[in-house]
C-alpha cells in the first residue's frame, strides 16, 4: 500500500470515487486487513486497483461518497456526484456533476447545426443498458433498449422550437439565399413530427405505463424516485418500465 500512501490523498480519493462509480465496483477490506482497496465486480479474489487506508475510508464514510453495502462499501449518488465534478472540465463542474457533458450538434436560430457541448441527452437510456434481473441478466432486451432510443431521441428533437426567446418567424440571418422556407421552418417541421410521435406513441400506453416511462426515460427521474411518487412498491417501477418499452417496441411507427 505503499504507492497509494505515498501519493496526494486527495487525488487518491478521487481516483478512488472514479473507479467505485464503474458496475458493480465495490470497496472492500483487503485481505491483510491493513486498509481498504477498489475491487472491480466487487471479485475480492483479484488485486485490487486502488487502495485506501482505514482513516480515509472512514473520511469517504463520514462525508457520504460511500456507504455500507454487502461485504464492504459502495458508492452514493454524492460520491458519483463528487466524481463527476473532478472529472469535469473547467467551466462545466456544476452540470457534468448531473449528467455527462459531450459534444454534440445543436440547431441554431437559421436552423444550421453547430457544434457544442451539452450534457448527454442520450444518458438516460445509456443508464437502463445496466438494469439486470435476478441472474445478473440485462433487464431490457435489444428491442426494448430500442425503444426507448427512439423515444428519446424523438422527444429531444421536438424540443426544437420550444426555447424561449427563439423567433422562428423571423427572416433567415445567414447570408445565404435561402427564404421563408429555409433551414428553421425545416427544423422546426422536424419538432412538431417529432412531438407528434412521443404524443401518439405514449398515448398507446396505459396511464400508469405513460408515467413509468415518461419519468425514466424523458425526466431522468430514478426507479425508486417513481416508486415514491407513485406509492409502488419496491421494484414495480422496474417492470413497468418493462412493460411500457415492450408496448412501444411492438407498436408500429
């Protein structure tokens, strides 16, 4: 433990809370009892990759990155928030802290995509991909995964048009030759399709379904976040997430 101990702590907690926020990471004691080390899949019969002592395990403990799991220690959402924002870039901490940050195309006011930076609006579903049954299985199959791609990406397009204080009846900017009926009206025709999708898509679904899936894959809200609102009980959101990507993945577009 000798490297870790000689290294900058606080960079040592970091890359610790980095490593803990892969699946099924978990920190637990090593065998020699002498401190605390990262394992991957929490498989204790592999060297750990990081190693912590007794007194920052407890500072991780006390402070709430980490809490108790089966056979050692886990990570809290504080503790993959806390990740987050040292991996951050400069200048986009307070939102990588919720969710990715990535490059991405936007559609400026003249309809023309630009380049930027964003958080992920495919995160939410890239998070399902790691549901799992009982077995250790994915929860949702390639179908399902599908489909709730498709509606998220729909649901982001008919964003389009909807910020405040954009004017979509105004005269193109651009130097270019195009009219009225340019690259603007174009996307925001794409939008209103778009809307036009999610609203026949999640009208299909039974009330309770709708709601699942509108809270999880469209608000970003987490399983039990749902169970709460709903008053389900443990793990019903899960199946009727279930339920509702089956639905979508069978009905015709």
């Amino acid at each position: 433990m000798s490297a870790n101990r000689a290294a900058d702590p606080a960079r040592t907690i970091v890359r610790v809370l980095v490593r803990l926020a892969a699946p099924g990471a978990l920190l637990a004691m090593t065998p020699d009892g002498r401190g605390y080390g990262v394992y991957r899949g929490a498989d204790r019969r592999r060297r750990p990759v990081l190693l912590l002592s007794h007194a920052q395990t407890q500072t991780l403990l006390a402070d709430g990155a980490i809490a108790a799991a089966p056979n050692g220690f886990a990570l809290t959402p504080a503790g993959r928030a806390r990740a987050q924002r040292a991996l951050a870039t400069p200048g986009e901490t307070f939102h990588a802290q919720h969710a990715p940050i990535v490059a991405r195309g936007v559609i400026d006011a003249d309809g023309d995509v630009r380049m930027g930076r964003g958080l992920d609006p495919m995160g939410a579903v890239r998070r399902l991909a790691h549901l799992r049954d009982g077995d250790g299985r994915p929860w949702l199959s390639a179908t399902e995964m599908a489909a709730a791609s498709r509606l998220r990406a729909d649901w982001d397009q008919g964003q389009i048009g909807l910020t405040p204080m954009t004017d979509w009846s105004a005269p193109p900017t651009s130097g270019g030759a195009r009219g009225p009926g340019d690259g603007r009206q174009a996307a925001l025709a794409r939008g209103l399709d778009a809307r036009a999708r999610v609203e026949t898509a999640l009208g299909a679904l039974a009330a309770p379904l709708r709601r699942a899936v509108t809270a999880i894959c469209l608000e970003e809200c987490g399983l039990e976040q749902v169970e709460r609102r709903e008053g389900w009980p443990p793990r019903s959101a899960k199946v009727a997430l279930k339920l509702a990507l089956a639905q979508l993945a069978s009905t015709p577009r």
